[in-house]
C-alpha cells in the first residue's frame, strides 16, 4: 500500500517533466544573447539516443520558428540546407552547433538576456509512427565577442 502512494506522490511532483525509457534526453542546451534588432540566434543542444529515432520538428514560443540546418562542404564552398527531418541513430549523442549540424531560432520575438532560459518543444517520430513531444529549456548565456584584442595588461573591445 505504501509504495503505490509513494508512486502517485512521486508522479505527481514529476508531472510532465517524467521522461520515458526511450525518450531521447536533451542536455547541454543554450542559446547566446542577443543584441538589439536581432532576429536570429544559432541554439546549441545535444541530443542523446536509447534508439532509433527521427526528430521532426524544434519550436519555441520565443521565436517564430527553428529550423534543422546542415551545412556541407561543396565545390570549395559551404553550403547550407534545411532539413525537414534528421534520423538519429540509436545509443548515440549528436551534438547540434558542431559537426555541419545547427539549430536556428528566426524571429526572435523579445531579447534574450543573460541567465533567462527559453522554453523548447522537440517532437520526435519513433518506429511505428508514434510521435512524441519533449519539453526542454536552454539557458542564454552571455555573448562572447569575437572581436577581442589582448594587450599586455588588459583587453580592448572596440567600444
């Protein structure tokens, strides 16, 4: 008797963040911080695998949409395309933000600043043709400026 109210306790504090066995698991997820006027922001994750499955779709309420992005070397320049889905292997960790694959937020509907987190939506197709929504969040992190110049002493940003 016991163990069946603690169950039910258990389900309750968890809610929908409860994951199942061979949900994929979302980790490391961030997103930079914007400027003003800025639209579209690179959002990095990693995806990992129990087995086989294909992501369908990346959505946010913070943007208008997030597209799957593969880039690729071809005749001597890098091309980018949008991908309507990735099959994922199974028992793997693919990491979005290296290796040619990025996710990327467009219309971004209001700044994201240091220490906020965006709430994300992963729907996922499994074997069979179940699908499955996975909730996340990414936390924004502080801009790294690519423009830096180091002195002796100190460090010159240009502004």
């Amino acid at each position: 008797m016991w163990k069946s109210i603690l169950c039910a306790m258990i389900l309750c504090f968890i809610g929908n963040a409860w994951a199942g066995p061979f949900d994929p698991i979302v980790s490391m997820a961030w997103v930079g911080e914007s400027v003003p006027g800025q639209t579209t922001a690179t959002l990095q994750l990693n995806l990992t695998t129990v087995k086989p499955v294909t992501l369908l779709s990346v959505s946010s309420p913070l943007a208008s949409s997030i597209e799957i992005q593969s880039l690729t070397m071809y005749k001597g320049a890098m091309k980018m395309k949008v991908v309507n889905s990735l099959p994922l292997p199974d028992h793997r960790t693919v990491i979005f933000g290296s290796h040619g694959l990025f996710l990327m937020m467009t219309g971004i509907k209001q700044p994201l600043k240091t220490g906020d987190h965006v709430p994300l939506s992963l729907v996922f197709s499994f074997p069979g043709q179940q699908t499955k929504t996975v909730s996340a969040s990414a936390e924004v992190r502080p801009m790294e400026l690519s423009y830096k110049h180091y002195g002796p002493n100190e460090v010159y940003d240009h502004h």
